[in-house]
C-alpha cells in the first residue's frame, strides 16, 4: 500500500494532467483563433523549421509521435488543403518527403502569433525565465531517453 503514496506517481501523473490539459487548451484556442487544429499546426511547423522546409516522413513520424498510418492521414489532409506536398526520397525509394508549401508557410505563420499568446498564457506566463530554461533543459533530456528517433530525426544546419 505504500506504493500508492509513491512520489514518482505524482510526478508522472502531474505531467500527464498538465500536458493533456495544455493541449486541450492551445487546440482549441488555436482553431478558434487562427483556423488550424493544432496537430495540423505542430507538423507545420516543425516543416518550417527544418532545413528546406522538409522532412522524411519517418522523421517526422518520430518527431511527433504519431503512427506511420497516422502521420500518413494527416499528410493526406494537409496535402487535400494546399499546405503540404509529398516530394519522393532520393536516398530511399520507399521513403518521401512532406514538404511545406508557400501557403503552408503562409498559414503557419499566421497562426504564430495567437499560437504564442496561448502558450504564454498556460505555459510560459506562469513561470520564470529561469524555470522556463530549466524544464525545457529537463524535457529534452526525457525525450531522448524515451525517444531517442525523435532527437536523432532532428535536422543539423541552418534553417531554410
């Protein structure tokens, strides 16, 4: 019975309540404000940040956590709205590349602004410049431990 009082199932349990409600909030903020579910929002911008504003599928899969099947539909999706086209993989004929379009820029972009007033306002608004380095310090360091394909689909270089 001691077991139940464990502080590492607070720990984990606080993670999982804060993260489930952050994302219930900054989605539905997101859609109200600028149109863009977040999923569509997070693959997005992880496209615009990446070197040529691409990334192989797998990597992006890794990145985001979704299924090979469910990155796959949400492609599909972005691809119906213009946001996205699929380049093929020089490297691996199997594999291809999403690919931001202008206008996938274009919404992304839009979309900052009120994206970063919700993060502040349920994230980094309550913490202290210092807190904020240190939990993204903390957070990163978990990540590659329990996803370590994540770190490693992480494009080097300078941003284009």
């Amino acid at each position: 019975m001691e077991a139940l009082t464990d502080a590492r199932l607070t720990l984990v349990g606080l993670l999982f309540e804060s993260t489930t409600a952050l994302r219930a909030h900054l989605d539905r903020q997101l859609e109200r404000d600028a149109d863009l579910p977040l999923q569509w929002f997070e693959l997005l911008l992880r496209l615009a940040r990446s070197p040529g504003r691409r990334l192989r599928m797998s990597d992006l899969a890794a990145q985001t956590g979704l299924t090979p099947s469910g990155l796959t539909r949400a492609v599909d999706r972005l691809e119906t709205a213009g946001l996205v086209e699929r380049a093929p993989c020089a490297s691996d004929k199997r594999g291809s590349y999403a690919a931001l379009t202008a206008q996938g820029l274009d919404r992304v972009v839009a979309a900052l602004g009120p994206h970063l007033t919700h993060v502040e306002a349920h994230l980094t608004g309550v913490l202290t410049d210092d807190e904020q380095a240190h939990l993204t310090s903390l957070l990163r360091k978990v990540r590659d431990h329990v996803n370590p394909a994540a770190a490693a689909a992480i494009p080097v270089g300078p941003v284009g």
